[in-house]
C-alpha cells in the first residue's frame, strides 16, 4: 500500500506548487505563456538530468512509444488549461473543479487498463468529487468566482486531458522502465510548454521576475525542487497502485489547496487576498 502515502505526498506537493504559482502569476509574473516558458525549461533540464543518471534502458514498440508519448502531451495540455483557470479565476475553486477527473480516470481504466472497482471503490471515487464540488461551490462570492462558464469549461476539458494522461501512463509502462517514460514525458512537456511560452515579451518579463529577489526564490522552490519531487511521487504512485484510486486519492489536492491558500489569505499573511 505504498502508493497510498505516495499519493498523498503528491497530492500535497503539488498544492504547494498550485498556491505559489498564482501567486507568481498574480504578482510577479502578469504574463501567463512566460510561466510556460519558465516550466518548459526546467522540465526539459529534468528529462536530461533523468537520462544523465540514469541512460535509457527501454525499447518500446512503436504503439507503446506512441502512448507514451500521447501520455506526456495530453498532461501537459491539461496542466496548461489548468493554469489558464488559476489566472482567472479563484485558485481554490479551479483545483477543486479540476480535480474531478478520477471520474473520468474511473471509466477509462476500467475500459482500457481492465481495472476491476469494487462498489466501495466507486463510492471513493464518488465521494472525493463530490467533496470537490462542495469546496468549489462553497468559496466567498468574490469578483473572481463570477468568471464566464467558458472558463469552467476550460478547466473540465484540462481535468479529461489529466485523465486521459494518467491511464495512458499507466498502459505505457508495460513497454517502458519507470525512468525512460517520466524523461519521455517531461522531455515532450517540456518543449511544447517552450513552444507555447515564448512571446516577444518573454525576455522582459523574465527580467521583470529577476528583479525581485521574492519572486525568484517561490519561482525556485515551487517549480525547481518541489515540481520534480511531486512528478516523481506521483509518477510512483500511478506505477504501484490503480490508477483510478491513486488518481482519487491525489485529487485530495483541493483540501490542501484550499488550506494553504487560506493561510496565504489571513489578516497577518494576506498575499492571496
């Protein structure tokens, strides 16, 4: 049952990640695509730093490396949307509606990976995104809950592409060791956030973010050393267990989501407003 904690060390990690990239988007960086372009570079060092330490072993079918490969853009365009929502709208809201997709994750195992769910198993699933949905319809009437429905739209397309990531993963990894696919997935993240992220003021706000010294240091510990540890962990997880209850038990990451934010929100630390 390792893959429960690992689970749940993800689902943790990336609250952090979650809460320290609005705030770098609501204050130290007004450009989103230049977040993407700053993501894309250090996922693009991970997949190198993977394959430095550890070559590559697999050989992978052209079906399997095509999944695999399918697996890395499908996460990567669903983080993209999600992070589209976190600009716009309430970070604790967003995560909360993003993290539906164990329903999806659900179906798509059972269909396609011959996952077998008892019906406590469905209840889990079922109560997680109720629990969700509760948390997302529960937040303060503020001006950025009001956002147009196309935006919540945006996000639950973001949370099936997370979905449809997850299972391809998990079928992957019958033709891949464990190492080969994350460089693969990171290294094909990587250069379509790089693609996406460049713009003709790329440049001044990657100076902007320079010059303060704060925004640099969350900008550091949220993408270059918590990132890569919750990849990792959740990487380990999706590999251990099912993947429709390790996916159920990450998308706990609202709770946390909304529990940090609220510290970030109080009258002593009220950078999140």
């Amino acid at each position: 049952m390792d893959w429960i904690l690992l689970s749940i060390a993800s689902a943790f990690m990336f609250a952090i990640i979650i809460v320290a990239d609005k705030l770098l988007l609501s204050t130290y960086l007004p450009n989103l695509r230049t977040l993407f372009f700053l993501v894309g570079i250090i996922q693009v060092v991970m997949a190198t730093t993977i394959l430095l330490i550890e070559p590559w072993h697999s050989s992978p079918s052209g079906s399997i490396l095509t999944i695999g490969t399918v697996s890395g853009i499908t996460w990567i365009a669903g983080l993209m949307l999600m992070f589209y929502g976190i600009s716009r709208l309430e970070v604790s809201r967003v995560i909360a509606i993003y993290h539906t997709y164990p329903v999806f994750v659900g179906v798509l195992a059972v269909v396609f990976l011959n996952e077998h769910l008892s019906v406590v198993a469905w209840l889990a699933i079922l109560v997680t995104i109720c629990g969700a949905a509760l948390v997302a319809m529960g937040q303060s009437h503020s001006e950025q809950n009001d956002g147009p429905l196309i935006i919540y739209g945006i996000v639950v397309i973001g949370s099936l592409l997370t979905a449809i990531a997850n299972v391809t993963y998990k079928y992957a990894l019958d033709g891949f060791e464990f190492w080969d696919i994350n460089a693969l997935r990171a290294f094909c993240g990587g250069l379509i956030f790089i693609i996406v992220g460049w713009n003709p003021k790329t440049i001044s706000d990657l100076k902007s973010l320079c010059s303060s010294p704060i925004g640099v240091g969350i900008f550091v510990f949220a993408e270059v050393l918590v990132a890569p540890a919750g990849m990792i962990l959740m990487f380990a997880a999706l590999s251990a267990g099912p993947a429709s209850l390790v996916s159920t038990l990450i998308s706990i990451r609202p709770l946390f989501v909304l529990f940090i934010a609220g510290l970030l929100s109080t009258g002593y630390l009220n950078t999140l407003n």
